[in-house]
C-alpha cells in the first residue's frame, strides 16, 4: 500500500466517516506480493495473476446432450410423427459413429458423444418408441434439440477471467475444461498478528482475577483461514512502551502487514498509535462508527499495519469491513465490497446521527411471507455471544435517527462476508 498519496494524510483529530475511511483505502491499495504458477488442485483460494484466455472452443465439438436417437430434423413429418429408419451403429461419449446418417435416418446416440455427420436433432428416448427397425418420433422437435454446439459454453479467444479474481471452484473447473493443469497466482500475503494488553491471558491457561481470556487472536486467525494469506501468530504484547516497540519494528521488516487489537486508543497505556507513529505514519485512526470508532490503519516501514480495537465484536467488525478487503487487495485480489440487501426491519429503534451504526441482526420471516431482518438485543462490543447468534450485519447510515419496522435496512450476511455457514 504506498504511503504518499495526499488522500491519506492523518490528522489526529479527525474523525471520518465510513465510507470515506474505504474509499481511501481503496485509492492506495496496491499488489505488494510476487508470484508463482500453481497445479489447479492448489490454486483453489489463490488470486489469478494472469488473464486466462481461452485457447479452444468449449464443447470442442457439437455433441449429444441426452441419450436417444439423432436425425436431421429436415426429414421430420411436418404434421404427426414420424418413423425413421435406424441405422446399424451408435455413438457415445469417446466413441464416435464413424459415418455419415443419411437423410430421413437415425441412429443411436448416448450423452456426450459427438454430434454424427448427418445430423442436427436428437430425440429423448423416454419421448420415443421403437418399432421394427424404427424410431416413432412424436410431433414437434425443433432442429438443433438436445444438441449442444461447438463453442456455445466458452469461444477460443475469449478472456474469461482477469487477473486479481479470486479462484474459486467453479474457476477451477472452467480451467480445467481448457486443459490447464496450473495457473500463475500471486503468493500468498504474510501476515503477523499481536494482541495487546496486561490482562490478556492465553486460553488453557489458569484463569487470574482482572485477567481476560484473549479471543481476539483467535477470531482474526479463523478468518484469515479463508484469505489467501499465510498467518504468524506473534502472541501476546504486554504494555510496556519499548515491548510494543521493538515487536511491531521486528514484524514490519518480515511481513507484509501487521495486525494488532488492543491499545489503539489513547489512554495512558495504549501504545500502538503513538509507536506507529513513530516507526512509519498514520493514514486514519478514528473513524465515525459504533461499534469500532478507534481503527488504525497505517505504515510501519513497508509493512502494512492495521491496528483493530481491542473489543471483540468491534474487533471483527472492523476487520470485516476493512481490514478483509484491503488484504484481499493487497494480495492482488480485486477491491470488493459485500453486497448489502435492502431488507424490511423486524425492529424499532432511534440512533444518534453522525455516525455509522452496525447491528448484529438475525432473518426472520415477515408479515408478507418474504425474509425480514431483526437485530440482536443485546448490542454492546463485549457482547461476544451476539454474533454467534446474528447472520449478518445491518448497516445505519450517519442520517439515519430513527428505524421503525417495516422500514428497508442494508442487510449484509456473513457468508457475503466471506465467514457464513
């Protein structure tokens, strides 16, 4: 991500809105890693690093869809059925009938076999009787029925998917239906992640008064699973201003990105912002929203550094909406937003305008019959099991003052972003 764009200068006391905090991210983002030629079975996941361009028709030939009889669909009765001579042979999938079927003939034909020189059409065979050495083919078949041409699927010569998409199965199939055996993908991202605080405790260890379980780390690496990205787990940062220091010194020179949660704040012991200043530069710190108002995102030498608020949920929601499409596009991904619906709200509520609001919220089933949208009761930022009952996120806007039900609210899911069932 460069870091001496003018869209980016940090000042310590304003505060953005959300959608300004993404658009300057997006602005700078950049590609920061190399790349390598992968076999497809573990190109799955990755980003494509080069257009991927046809280099054949797919089918490759005009070939049967169903299993029936094949015909020239010139021969057909104009009115009734029609009863066509068979021909001696077949053809199937691999196996092709090595002749040409004469007009007003047919012949046998299975599912995948090319297309017989002669013919057009094929009949189902559930739609047919055989009699005496002919098939009755009802009324009403068009030429070109339950064929498929040469090419209807994918045109030699045609781009099908640019570089920075994001290879998923479906990709992998259509590469392979052009014999590709690998593809040239970016590599992966190396990312190191921190928390930080004096009260962090790892799980498994014994539970102390004032001390805190740490699920932060645990949540960010479950959803840096689904990145293509390779994760170092750099533990826990006490609070100790050269601790602080020399651990995120030492990570920036070996990993593209830095995250952390905790200590983005200024209260006297929050260190991260004032040793990111530093070592590298602020582009925003605080951002107008609820949950999450004290993100960072910055520089620590060449390193990426995102600095997540040390709350859980406003931990994972901040990653979600910023941190999950940066490193995306940093790992030479796309820049891509999840796709918010409009849906009818199952709730009431009055919010505070100037800021964005984002509620853990579950679907229901609406008064019309069609999905709705309810948001979870209890919405504080250390409210950890709310999300684990949510199905996504309602997103309200900096106007927004009051919701009364019935009213259309953006609804995003967790599988839109990227962590649904």
């Amino acid at each position: 991500m460069t870091s001496d764009c003018d869209c980016m200068a940090y000042d310590a006391e304003d505060q953005i809105s959300v959608r300004e905090a993404l658009d300057r991210l997006r602005a700078v983002a950049e590609p920061v890693v190399g790349t390598e030629t992968l076999p497809l079975a573990a190109a799955a996941g990755r980003v494509l690093a080069e257009p991927l361009v046809a280099p054949r028709d797919v089918p490759a030939f005009d070939n049967v869809a169903v299993d029936g009889y094949a015909f020239a669909a010139a021969g057909l009765e104009p009115e009734g059925e029609s009863r066509l001579p068979l021909v001696e042979g077949r053809a199937a999938a691999g196996h092709p009938f090595p002749g040409s079927v004469p007009a007003g003939k047919a012949v046998r034909v299975l599912t995948g076999a090319v297309m017989p020189a002669g013919t057009d059409t094929v009949a189902m065979e559930e739609e047919v009787r055989l009699e005496a050495g002919r098939v009755v083919v009802p009324a009403g078949y068009r030429r070109g029925a339950n064929a498929r041409r040469r090419g209807e699927d994918i045109a030699a010569g045609r781009t099908l998917f640019a570089p920075g998409t994001r290879l998923l199965p479906q990709h992998i199939g259509v590469a392979a239906s052009l014999g590709r055996a690998e593809l040239p993908v970016f590599a992966r991202l190396r990312v190191a992640v921190f928390s930080s605080g004096d009260e962090l405790r790892e799980p498994g260890t014994p539970f102390t008064e004032g001390a805190v379980y740490d699920a932060n780390r645990q949540i960010l690496k479950a959803l840096l699973a689904s990145l293509p990205v390779t994760v170092a787990d750099l533990g826990i940062l006490a609070d100790r201003e050269e601790v602080v220091r020399d651990a995120l010194a030492a990570a920036a020179e070996r990993f593209e990105v830095v995250i952390t949660s905790g200590g983005a704040s200024r209260g006297d012991e929050d260190y991260m912002v004032r040793t990111v200043e530093a070592l590298g530069g602020l582009h925003f710190w605080r951002v107008r929203m609820k949950p999450g108002r004290p993100i960072a995102l910055g520089r620590l030498g060449r390193a990426t550094f995102v600095g997540l608020p040390g709350n859980p949920v406003a931990a994972m929601v901040c990653f979600l909406l910023f941190a999950r499409p940066l490193l995306l596009r940093l790992a030479g991904a796309e820049w891509r937003e999840p796709t918010a619906l409009p849906l009818p709200a199952a709730f009431t509520m009055r919010k505070k305008t100037g800021r964005t609001e984002f509620l853990r919220a579950f679907l229901v089933r609406g008064e019309d019959g069609g999905p709705a949208v309810r948001r979870i009761a209890r919405q504080g930022s250390g409210i950890l099991t709310g999300l684990t009952e949510a199905d996504g996120i309602v997103t309200l806007d900096e106007t927004v003052a009051e919701v009364r039900e019935g009213d259309p609210v953006p609804f995003t899911s967790f599988a839109a972003f990227g962590c649904g069932g």
